[in-house]
C-alpha cells in the first residue's frame, strides 16, 4: 500500500514539472513568471530570458519508505527506515615498501671510425696557407705567360736554309746572327740591308768578287760599300738550296712574316711542278730581273700567281 501511495505521488509531481521548452508566462500583477523569477519591467517581454527547467526534490524519508516497500515485496526484511546505517570500519592501508631506486646504466659510446679518427688528430691547414693555394693558379697564369715559346722548328725549304746556314755561315755571322768576322744579321738588320728578296739572293751567289770590291750592294740608303770576305756561292749551292738559306735568315734573324709566306708558296709551286729550283745560277751572268723571273710563279704577297 506505501508503494502504491509513493508511486501515485511521484507520478503527480512529474506532471507538475514545467516543460523545459515551453516559454514563461509572466504574472503582471506582481512583476513575476510562473516560476517566480521577477521581470525586467524596462525590458520588452519578447527580450526576457526564460529561466531553465526546474527539479522537485524528494525527501529522504520517502525515499527510504520506498525502498523498504520495495524490500517486502521482493520479500527481504526490510530495515528500519529511521535506524542508521551501521558504521563502516576503516581498514588501515598497508603500508608500502621502500624501494630504492637504481641508476640507469652508462650506455657505452658508440665507436669512432678509423678515418673520423685519423682526420681529429690529423694536423690542419694553417688559414695563411689557405689563402696562398687560393692565389697560386694566378700566379701559374702569370708565370706562363712570361715564358717564351720555344722556336717553332722548320720544315721544307726553310729547314733545308737552316741547315746551310749552320754548316757555312755561322762561322762569319755567328750561329744566331749576331756577327763576328761578317756583318750582323740579327735584330731586323738583315731587313734594313736587303728589304726585298732578290738583291739578297744575287749578294749570296756572286759574293765579293761578283759585285766587285769597292761598289755598293743592297739599299743604297744603307750606304753598304763592297770590302771583300764574303764568297759567292753560285758554283756550290743548287738554286733551291740559296733560297732556302736566305728566306731562313730573314724569318729567323728578321722575323719577317713575308719570307714564312713566300716559303710556303715556293715549296707548292716546286709540288706542282711549276718551279725547277734543282739547278745552279750563273754568277756571272746572273742578274735581279733573272732572278724574278724565276720566281714569276710565286707571287709577290707570296701567294701562288
């Protein structure tokens, strides 16, 4: 029968409960919503903040005569509603063991590589060596440069004039042209004697007693007077051979680009047959016009005609 009563009252009291929902209505006689809070009267009702749901509290004691009812019915001696609960011994906590706490281990260093090693002990650079080695390929630029180039060796008819030279007029002119008992021809003298090429070869075939002593030879701006001493050389060399001497001695000793061009275009024109230089000049017959027409083939820039 408590049961029955205790669940008729809960039931009423739920349906009691404002919907959480539903908006308050306002009482505005007293100032006051349905659920007692008071109203801003300086604040529009659409502007009000409704309250939140509210909850009934049970008392205890009907709580306990519930769960009592509820005890018999299931058949259970039901406890008194008012007798307190009986008290809960306390049981003491055991206590807990010390432990010491240990350190963790040392993990051992991992080993160095050989090289790693090597390059910690190895000995470094000193910073002014550093900056040396930075400048060392300019001054390697700059060193070659001042270097001289060796001579570029002669081929064709220019080494056969080479080999002449050596072996019959160093003796006089020195081997590299610089004189003795003949004149110097090193330095461009030889140019500034004979700027052109045919009254050298004539000079060379018929000599001293050719010209004949005591009558100029080469540029007349020169002033050269024949004295003697100087052998013609007709009756010995080929005419190739008294070519090639002379175009050596103004390449070499007179740096004459011409005489390197005229070689070059006497050795093709020789190729091709167009030139016989095989045979031997007459001294004493011999002239320059005679000699440029032997050389007609070639052409004057010493290119072929």
């Amino acid at each position: 029968m408590i049961s029955s009563l205790f669940n008729t009252w809960a039931q009423g009291a739920r349906t009691r409960q404002p919907a959480a929902n539903l908006p308050s209505v306002p009482d505005r006689r007293f100032g006051l919503t349905q659920h007692g809070r008071r109203l801003d009267p300086n604040t529009p009702p659409h502007r009000q903040t409704p309250p939140g749901p509210t909850l009934t509290e049970i008392p205890e004691h009907l709580l306990k005569r519930a769960k009592a009812a509820k005890a018999k019915a299931a058949g259970a001696d039901a406890p008194a509603a008012d007798s307190p609960a009986a008290p809960v011994e306390a049981v003491p906590a055991a206590p807990v063991a010390e432990t010491k706490s240990t350190p963790p281990a040392e993990i051992p260093p991992e080993p160095v590589a050989p090289y790693m090693a090597a390059a910690d002990v190895r000995k470094k650079i000193p910073w002014w060596a550093a900056g040396a080695l930075l400048l060392l390929p300019i001054w390697a630029i700059s060193y070659v440069g001042t270097l001289e180039r060796p001579p570029q060796e002669a081929t064709g008819i220019l080494a056969e004039g080479q080999h002449i030279y050596e072996t019959r007029c160093a003796s006089c002119h020195g081997a590299n042209g610089g004189g003795g008992s003949g004149y110097k021809l090193a330095d461009g003298e030889v140019l500034i004697t004979f700027p052109t090429l045919e009254p050298m070869i004539e000079w060379l075939a018929k000599g001293s007693a050719g010209i004949g002593l005591g009558n100029p030879y080469g540029d007349p701006a020169r002033g050269r007077i024949v004295a003697g001493g100087m052998p013609g050389w007709a009756d010995i060399l080929t005419t190739e051979e008294l070519i090639g001497v002379v175009l050596h001695e103004r390449a070499a000793f007179g740096g004459s680009e011409e005489a390197l061009l005229q070689a070059e275009a006497i050795e093709y024109a020789v190729e091709m047959g167009e030139l016989d230089l095989q045979g031997h000049l007459d001294p004493s017959t011999l002239t320059v016009a005679e000699i440029q027409a032997i050389l007609a083939a070639v052409g004057e820039d010493g290119s072929d005609s």
